[in-house]
C-alpha cells in the first residue's frame, strides 16, 4: 500500500491550469518590466547631449625644441551646455609643437573704452578673387561690458532704437547671416581664395550677433568657422593663412585673430571648450606683438625693418590686439606699449585737414580716416588732436550713396563705428547718411548688389567688393551691426 495520497483527476486538471496561469502572468510582468526599463533608457537617452569628440590628429612642426612657450594643457573635446547640441564637429589639429614667444614691453595701462569692429581701406591687390535671442544660450553675465547689449534680442533691439536703427536693421542681419551659412564650405571657410580672412570677417558677422558654437540656428556655422580657423593657426604655428608667400597675408592674419579672439572672449563666458582656440589665439596675438615694424606700423610679410607698410594693415593689427586683450589671457595684458608705437603710425599718415593717408604723403584718398579715429578711441586716446582733426573731416567731407562714386563700403564701416562713439548730432546725422542706402542695397537671398551703380567708387581697391558678393556683404552686414555690437565708449557729446 502506498504511503502517498493521490490526488483526483479534478484535482490535477485544476492544479495544472492554475500553474498555466501563473506562468502567463509572470510573463507579461516581465514584459511589461523590459519595455519600462527601455523607455526610461530611452528618456535618459534623449535628454542627454551625445557627442563624438573631435578626432585629434597630431601635426608635427620643424620648431627646435628650444623655441618653446608653456602652454595650458588642450582639452580633447567641446564641453557644450546639454540644451544647445550641435550635429557636428570638424577635426581640429593639435600641434605637438611649440612656438617661440616675446615678453611684451610693460606699459602704464590705460582707460578702454568699447571694442568696436572695424575695416581697413583695403585687402590689398590680391583680394579681388575670391537668431540670436540670446541666442548663444545665455551665460553671458561677466561679459565686457561693452559686448553685453548684443547678447539678447530684447537688448539689441532696444539699442538699434535708442541708437536711429529699427528692426528692419535686425531683419537684414539675419538674412545675411543665412546666405552666409548657405555658402559655407564643407570645411567651415568661405570663398576659394583668400580663405583665412574671408572666413574671419563672416565669423565676426556671427559674432557680432552673438551668435556662438551654442546657437539654436546658427551654432554648427560658427562652430565650423572656428574649427577651420584654429586648424590652420595650429598647422601653422599661429600663422593665420593659408598661403605666407602671399605678402599680403597679415590682411588675413589680422581679420582672423580679431575674429578668434573674440569668439573666445563669448566662447569662454559660456563654458564653451573649443580645443586649441586658446592657443591659436595666444599664438596669433604674440606673432602681430613680435613683428611690429620699426616704424611702428606694420609691413607685408611681416617685414620689420623693410617692405610695405600701410595704414589699413595697421588698423586690422591694432584690432586683433584690442580683441586678445579683451580676452582676459595674461600675455596680452601689457600689450598698450605695442597699440602706442602703432597709433604713432597712424599719426604720420594724417593730412592738414584732419583727412588719414593710406601711406604718410600718399596720392590716394584719406579713406583711412575713419579707420584712425576708431584705433585712437579703442585704445582710450579718443581726446587728442588727430582724433578731433579727423572728425571734422568726416563731418565736413564724407558722403554716402550706394548706387554712386561715394560707396566705399570699406572705408564706411570704420566711419560708422567712429561716429557712434562720438554720438550726438555727429551720429545722427551719420546714421541718416547710410542707414536706409545699405538697408534698400540687400537682396532677397540676404546678399548685397555691387555698389557704385556702374561707376568706378571713390577710395582704394574698391573694384574687390564690387566683383565679390561675399566680401561686401560681409561689410554692410558688420555696418549694420554698429548699434549693438560694442557700446559707445568715447561720446563727447
């Protein structure tokens, strides 16, 4: 007999259906526990700002080892804030090479007023070839403060108000900056020749817009302009161009360091790590300090005792000097001896009646005058007697027409920024000069026609932003910006 009761037929149909039903329940409770698990993995997934690190590549110079300068360690990748993501880096090339440095001389420092933007007279003779709403993501509170009204749209169009612009100022910026990201070249430069500057004065036209690597809109734009320009300064050991046999390359080394400097200046306000831009920077920057020529200007080929020196080089160099020492970075804070010697030049080329020379003496139009008076007030020496002189000739002396002979787009940009700074009627009735004239000049795909209405413009080397769209409209975009992109920092009215 067995020891072991027996269950009934029922009883076994019952516990085998039972057994049934509960493994179908642990099933979809497993079920349903994987797809929770998943959607959470994807939530997290989609809150997270993925991004590949630029590929480093290491570019090894013919520099001795004993021309070297300490350097802070590069970063690998772009530390970017997770609500403004970027679809996109280029390479940046890391140079495992240094460069040799000069100490600049000390100087007593002096008062700064804004750091306004600013053209020469010309490129030189081989030149012719060739949304922000806060839009950078905020972060912008210990700014200059003279670069602080850009950075909200709010503020820009307050200050486009208070200054004579309205908002149909703000409306063509835009459209130019979305015909120049239409034009971008896949490696983030612009034009075929003459890369280096053309890519910096539309890096600045971003720039001066606020508009940074973090932008909503424009962000992978500026992010490539960059990427483009600290790849050559670091192929090059902060030599900013792409062909130094060019003697007419610190054109472009000029424009681009004013450009970098300054997209460090907003890069670094919003935690913004672009690797290398520091060092190109520092790089750029110490190559204009150590190669000043002995007159005080400085020369094609960066010549230092020889070679062709011109005011409108002179002025990109003063500049980019005045970006890198905005920039906060240790070796430019004594640079105010340097800016000296160059002011000086400038001196040399001004005429009796107030009117600055291309070259001291020179044959050709004073359309450098603008250019003069701004580099004087950046550098804080807005009260002397050339500054005074210049004004007058601006105000006694300069018109402007798109469509006639007096379309100098070039020499306008700086009288522009000049003006603003001076204020009062000398603004106003500045601003009644040119305003309107380059707002009805703007296609509709946001680019600029050719000024001058088929009549050969007053100034030099004017024919290059006639035969190149690109280049003025570059311009007449940086001369629509004047009302926000620095604050007047010398009115004396």
């Amino acid at each position: 007999m067995s020891l072991h009761a027996q269950l009934s037929p029922e009883a076994q149909a019952a516990l085998a259906a039972q057994k049934r039903t509960s493994t179908i329940f642990a099933l979809i409770i497993s079920v349903l526990a994987f797809a929770l698990v998943l959607l959470v993995l994807m939530v997290i997934a989609l809150t997270i700002n993925l991004k590949t690190p630029p590929e480093i590549i290491s570019y090894a110079s013919g520099v001795s080892e004993d021309e070297t300068i300490d350097r802070p360690e590069m970063t690998n990748q772009v530390e970017r804030k997770p609500s403004a993501p970027s679809s996109s880096m280029a390479k940046v090339i890391a140079s495992a090479s240094t460069s040799p440095t000069a100490v600049p001389i000390p100087d007593m420092e002096i008062t700064e007023p804004s750091l306004d933007f600013g053209n020469g007279d010309d490129f030189g003779d081989g030149w012719e070839n060739g949304d922000g709403d806060g839009s950078g993501g905020g972060g912008f509170g210990n700014l200059p403060s003279s670069m602080k009204k850009r950075c909200s749209k709010a503020d820009r169009l307050a200050r486009l108000q208070k200054e004579g612009g309205n908002e149909a100022c703000e409306d063509a910026v835009v459209k130019s900056l979305k015909y120049f990201q239409g034009s971008q070249n896949a490696d983030g430069s612009w034009q075929k020749k003459h890369r280096v500057g053309y890519t910096g004065l539309a890096l600045l036209a971003y720039l001066g817009h606020c508009d940074t690597p973090s932008s909503p809109e424009f962000g992978e734009t500026v992010e490539k302009a960059i990427v483009y320009l600290v790849n050559v300064g670091m192929a090059n050991n902060g030599k900013l161009a792409t062909d130094l046999d060019d003697k007419q390359w610190p054109y472009e080394h000029g424009i681009a360091t004013y450009a970098l400097a300054e997209a460090y200046t907003l890069c670094s306000k919003q935690n913004l790590d672009l690797p290398n831009l520091k060092e190109v920077v520092e790089m750029a920057g110490l190559h204009i300090i150590d190669n000043q020529h002995t007159n005080g200007g400085w020369a094609y080929s960066y010549e230092q005792s020889d070679g062709h020196v011109d005011s409108s080089v002179v002025c990109w160099q003063l500049q980019a000097l005045k970006a890198c020492k905005y920039t906060g970075i240790e070796i430019f804070s004594k640079s105010s001896n340097v800016a000296r010697k160059g002011l000086e030049y400038l001196e040399t080329c001004q005429s009796d009646d107030g009117g600055v020379m291309y070259r001291p003496k020179s044959a050709k139009p004073p359309t450098m005058t603008g250019g003069s008076v701004l580099c004087h007030q950046q550098w804080g020496k807005g009260s002397r007697a050339t500054v005074r002189k210049g004004r007058k000739f601006i105000e006694n002396e300069v018109t402007f027409g798109y469509d006639t002979e007096d379309s100098d787009l070039y020499a306008h940009y700086y009288y522009g920024q000049a003006m603003i700074n001076f204020g009062g009627t000398t603004w106003k009735n500045y601003n009644e000069l040119f305003r309107d004239d380059i707002l009805n000049a703007q296609n509709a795909d946001g680019s600029y026609k050719a000024p001058g209405g088929g009549k050969k413009i007053k100034g030099v080397a004017t024919a290059h932003f006639v035969r190149n769209a690109h280049y003025r409209t570059c311009l007449a975009t940086l001369m629509l910006e004047v009302y926000y992109r620095f604050l007047p920092g010398s009115s004396s009215q």
